[in-house]
C-alpha cells in the first residue's frame, strides 16, 4: 500500500497543501479514515495517504461547497414575457 521509502510527516505539515486543516486531519486519522500512526502524543500520517483521501473525496468536496455557496440551490430565471 505504502513504499517503504515513504516517510511519516506531521499533520501540521500535511494540512500546509491541502485544502484541511490539521484538526480535520486529525480527526480522519484518528477515525481510520486516512493511514496514520500515533507516535508518542501526536499523530502522523504520509503525503500518499493524504494525497489518496483527497483524490477519494474530491467529488464529495466540490459537492460540499456547491451546497455551501448556494449554487446547488439556484433556480434558474426564465426571461420575463411582456
């Protein structure tokens, strides 16, 4: 699933490129839904497995935000008949 070379990095430092922030990350890890380990008190995970979530979640992302910016709620107008 992971190439041995693949390296553990903060979620601090995984939340810098994605659209998450690091609590959300924290929280997917926490709940299995990104690979992670818990090395002492912090949690870390690899860029592979965050660049995987995103590339899973990403039409479920873009849906979100259509719903947040109202797009996915707008009727649209017909021209008015005079």
């Amino acid at each position: 699933m992971f190439g041995e070379n693949e390296q553990f990095i903060s979620l601090a430092e995984a939340a810098e490129n994605t659209p998450y922030s690091q609590e959300y990350l924290s929280l997917r890890v926490r709940t299995g839904k990104i690979y992670g380990k818990k090395i002492g008190r912090n949690w870390y995970t690899t860029r592979y497995a965050v660049k995987t979530y995103i590339a899973d979640h990403r039409e479920d992302s873009l849906q979100y935000e259509e719903r947040r910016n109202g797009s996915a709620h707008r009727v649209k107008q017909s021209p008015v008949a005079e």
